[in-house]
C-alpha cells in the first residue's frame, strides 16, 4: 500500500531523514519507534508533502506521492492526526469535524460524524463545546475523529498517547485497533510508548538519527533485548 525507499528530508541545512526505507501492506498497524530527534513526525510529515523530500520516493497505491501536493496527498486516501493534536480551539466539537470532512466535501458528513461518535461517544456528548475547552484525552479523540472524517485508507498518527493519563491511554490504543480491524484503516502510527505501539503492531521499525536501524514483527520487537533495554525497562 505505501512503499518509501530511500527517504531523505532536510530543514534547512539539516539532514533529519537520512536514507529512510519501509513497507506499510494494506490492512496492517506499522509502528515506528525511536527516541526524541529520531525523524519521527519528519517522516510522517514528508509522507504529506511537508517537507518535501529531498531524495527517495514515496509510492503509495502505486502512485509516487513526492511532488504532490498536502491536499491532493489528503485526496488520494491519506489523513493525519499530527502531534499536539492541533485542533481549532475556538471551534466546537462538531465545526471541528466539519472541517475534517472537506476533503470529501461534507457528501458521507451525517453517516461518518456517527460513525465517529460511535468510536468516541464523549465527543457526542461534547459536541457543541468549543474545542480548546476540552480535556487532553478529548482533543486527542476529536484529532483522530477529524482525520477519520476525510475517509482515509491510510491514517498517519503522531504520539496519540503523548501527555495523557495511563486510562486515557489505553482507550486511545482501544480506539485504534478498532479503526483498523472494524473499519479496514490502515495505520502508520508514531509513539513514544513504545510497549503500547508494539503490542498492536504488525510490524515496527526503530527509527534513530534519521535511519530505520531496526525492524522486524511487533513481536519481534518487543522480545528483543536490545529494545528492552532501550525503550520497555522500568515497566511498561
């Protein structure tokens, strides 16, 4: 479903991808770990148009994505919940996910909005509140729910998990796991808890200074001594 290989991306004068290769299949969760400065949320944004990459190619569907631009990358099938979820503050619940449903220009609005509230009733119930009124677990549920509104085949989150209490965490990852198994997204999920994103991937990969140095079965990965080390000791 998307293949990028060779990946490099630049701000400025800095190199922050350096050579970046993976698979994503139709179907799996892909989880891409690492430590702060790794390339991360670079990668995941590259992949939508900004940065533009410098080098390799980003194929997804078979189409080469690189000199798209973010709104027609939105169009083929792809949607984001970026990190520090990034929602209008001053729009309600509801405007929020309007806005998530313009690429689709508002056609499946009233059949996804439920499907949404469904995922998370809570924004039901908040859904004339003003967005920057809302907890943090709720910003980061109206995030996901506004890049679901766009009908993506392929979602890309950005530390869903990133400042929330160990509850909200796992109703977050519950959330996930639905999209994907009852509803058939895709996902490319970047985490910093990275017990939690290995233990729902089909595969991961370790990012570290810009380069893929690891990768294998989420499994896989969480049975590795070198990974336990790094990331999963000290619990979970």
């Amino acid at each position: 479903m998307l293949e990028i290989t060779s990946l490099h991306a630049h701000y400025g004068n800095i190199e922050a991808l350096r050579g970046v290769s993976l698979q994503v299949e139709r179907g799996q969760i892909v989880s891409i770990i690492g430590a702060n400065g790794a390339g991360k949320s670079t990668l995941l944004m590259t992949i939508c148009g900004r940065p533009r990459a410098s080098a390799g190619q980003i194929v997804f569907e078979g189409e080469v994505l690189n000199h798209l631009a973010p709104h027609e990358i939105v169009a083929r099938g792809i949607a984001q919940a970026p990190e520090g979820r990034r929602i209008f503050p001053s729009m309600s619940v509801l405007e929020n996910l309007q806005m998530g449903a313009v690429p689709t220009n508002g056609a499946f609005f009233d059949e996804d909005v439920q499907e949404v509230f469904t995922l998370f009733p809570r924004l039901q119930e908040r859904q004339r509140q003003r967005g920057g009124t809302l907890s943090g677990g709720e910003q980061q549920m109206l995030c996901i729910g506004r890049a679901l509104m766009a009908r993506p085949r392929l979602l890309l989150l950005d530390e869903p998990s990133l400042g929330l209490a160990p509850l909200l965490v796992r109703q977050i990852f519950e959330a996930i796991v639905e999209v994907n198994r009852e509803r058939g997204v895709t996902i490319l999920l970047v985490e910093q808890n990275a017990y939690q994103a290995l233990k729902i991937a089909t595969r991961g990969y370790v990012l570290a200074t810009g380069r893929v140095v690891l990768e294998g079965s989420g499994r896989e990965l969480l049975a590795n001594p070198e990974i336990r080390a790094a990331y999963l000791e000290g619990g979970h």
